[in-house]
C-alpha cells in the first residue's frame, strides 16, 4: 500500500496530481481549518504532511502520529512548528524559500498608501451616496514621508527597495547594520530604535517573532511615536501589541494602523488570543485590516505548494528532503 499524506489546507489540482504517484493522498478540501480532532485522526496513520500557517506542531500532535517522518511547511516562518519535537521523534521539518518576501513587501506598500490617502473610507463615501468633491480625506502620502523600518531582513529590504521610487527618506533599525553598499542600493540611513519611533511619519514591522520580538511594539514604545504615526505590520502579529496600538488610536495618539498578521495567529503562544482584537475590528475610519494575504498571488501560492511536494516527494524517494531545516538523528 501506498504510504499516506495530510495536505492541511486546500492546494492547486495540479499538486494532488503531482502527489498522485507517490502516496495516498488526504486533502482539506474546504476553505476552513480542520478541527483538532480531526488533524489527528488524518495524522494517525501519515507519512507526511503538507502544513500551513494555521497549523500547530507539537510533541502532543506528534505523540498522535507515530509514522510521521516529514512535515513539508508551505510557508517560510516556522514559529508555530515545535522543531525541537519533531527533531527529537525523527521527523524532519522542511520550509520553502524566499518566494514570500516580493508578494509581501508588495502589499506593505499597498497598506501604507491604502492607510494614508484613506482609500476605504473614501470608497465607503462613495458607495452611500456621492455628490462629488468635498474637501474631505485628507491624507499622508509617500513622498518626502519619513519611514521607519523595523528590522532589515529579506522582507525590510524588499519593502526599502520599493519604496525608492516614491521618493521616501527611509530610516531602518536592526541588530544587524548593513552594509554601506546596501544602504546606498537601498537608500536607507540607520538609526536607533527610539529614534526610529520618534521621527517616523510610517513605522513599518519587518521583524520575525521571538522571544525579544514579542510585543516589542507595546504601550511604552507606542507612545514614543510621534502624535499622528501610521503604523504598519505586514511581519508577525504578536511583535506588536494590538491592546495597546487600540488604545493609542482612541487617544488620537496614533493616525492609523494597517496589518496582515494577527496576535490570534501566532499558535505558539500560550496566551494566543482566540480573535483579532475588538477594538481593532470595530474602528473603520483608521485602520486597515487585511486576511493574511501577504502571499496571497496565485503564481506565487502555486511555487509554494510545489516546493512543499518537491520536499515530500524526497522523502518518498529516499533522500533528506531538499530544504529541510533540521536533522533527525534517528527514526524513532
């Protein structure tokens, strides 16, 4: 018989016949996340799997899975695989490469414009009865604005590297300075973090979630911005603080805030929320929320599930998987 594979989520038809050779193939099929319980039961008997961003890996779904040798990650950030664990029961955990970061940074400018020149409420006026001009929605534009960019990785480049052409003066904070080639390609100027909050006109989150990263956005670093800051967060959820960008909007403090990550996303958290936060949802004039579609381009989705199968399709045949992130001492 056919050894088995759980594909999380739905995935192009092209994939399942990609995978047809190779194994028996369980698919989500729907656009919902399955429960628990039935993770479970799908993983009970498994070889591999296909996981995605609302997927939670752990030693309890591992203990679950006793034939697991592979969970192919269609997605480049891994904070919600327990890699230790899979590690430690020989099963390898594979990611895919850079083919988020263009899509994302992509969107990031898309959020800042939307956010700044108030693109929904004024598609909201239109829709409800328009008479024309009004001097109303005035807003912030890209040109000669002052952007801050938290964290310089493959994403905080990409976004400096577009913003080049709006005519920006962009600052960025990392523990890492780059280079100066890099920083004349990018024209971007280094600077302290506090600094960075205070003199932005955009604060933009670049930055990967981890220990230190955690709510490193909170009360404290919020009210360091200057009055009238947007803030923008394209990265992870839980690197800022929603309770306390809600909290900042209300007093006015901050102008705006624009995301596509979620606190409620981030799985490993043991005090995830369960919902974005209310405050966020209810406000329709000053934020700008969107449903994690940083990668959300059909081309890109499509090399994404494709470089997850070519992981599994290794495994099956043999070999380490391609881009596997850990290395299993033994098959338990």
């Amino acid at each position: 018989m056919l050894p088995k594979i759980v594909i999380t989520h739905k995935v192009h038809d092209e994939i399942l016949t990609k995978l047809a050779p190779y194994a028996r193939v369980s698919v989500n099929e729907s656009d919902d996340t399955w429960a628990h319980d039935r993770l479970l039961a799908e993983l009970s008997d498994a070889t591999a799997m296909m996981a995605f961003m609302p997927d939670r890996i752990d030693a309890t779904v591992l203990s679950h899975a006793p034939s697991l040798r592979l969970v192919a990650c269609a997605l480049k950030g891994f904070d919600n695989f327990d890699v230790a664990a899979c590690t430690a029961r020989g099963v390898h955990v594979s990611i895919v490469s850079d083919l988020l970061t263009d899509p994302t940074a992509e969107l990031t400018i898309g959020l800042m414009i939307g956010l700044g020149r108030h693109i929904l409420p004024g598609d909201e006026a239109v829709r409800i009865g328009y008479k024309g001009w009004r001097p109303r929605f005035y807003g912030v534009g890209l040109k000669g604005a002052a952007v801050g960019i938290l964290g310089m990785g493959a994403i905080g480049k990409s976004i400096a590297e577009r913003l080049t052409g709006f005519g920006t003066q962009a600052s960025y904070w990392d523990r890492r300075e780059l280079g100066s080639d890099d920083e004349e390609r990018l024209k971007v100027t280094f600077t302290d973090f506090e600094r960075l909050l205070s003199t932005s006109d955009f604060v933009v989150c670049a930055l990967p979630l981890a220990n230190d990263t955690q709510h490193l956005l909170g009360a404290l670093e919020v009210a360091k911005m200057r009055k009238g800051t947007l803030l923008i967060n394209p990265s992870r959820g839980s690197v800022v603080d929603e309770g306390a960008v809600v909290a900042a909007l209300e007093a006015g403090h901050l102008a705006g805030y624009a995301a596509d990550v979620y606190e409620m996303e981030d799985w490993a958290r043991p005090d995830r929320p369960e919902a974005v936060h209310p405050g966020l949802v209810q406000r329709r004039t000053d934020t700008l929320l969107t449903p994690h579609i940083g990668s959300a381009v059909t081309k890109t989705r499509l090399a994404i599930e494709h470089e997850a199968a070519d992981n599994i399709i290794d495994l099956l045949e043999g070999r380490r998987p391609r881009a596997a992130i850990n290395e299993p001492a033994s098959v338990l």
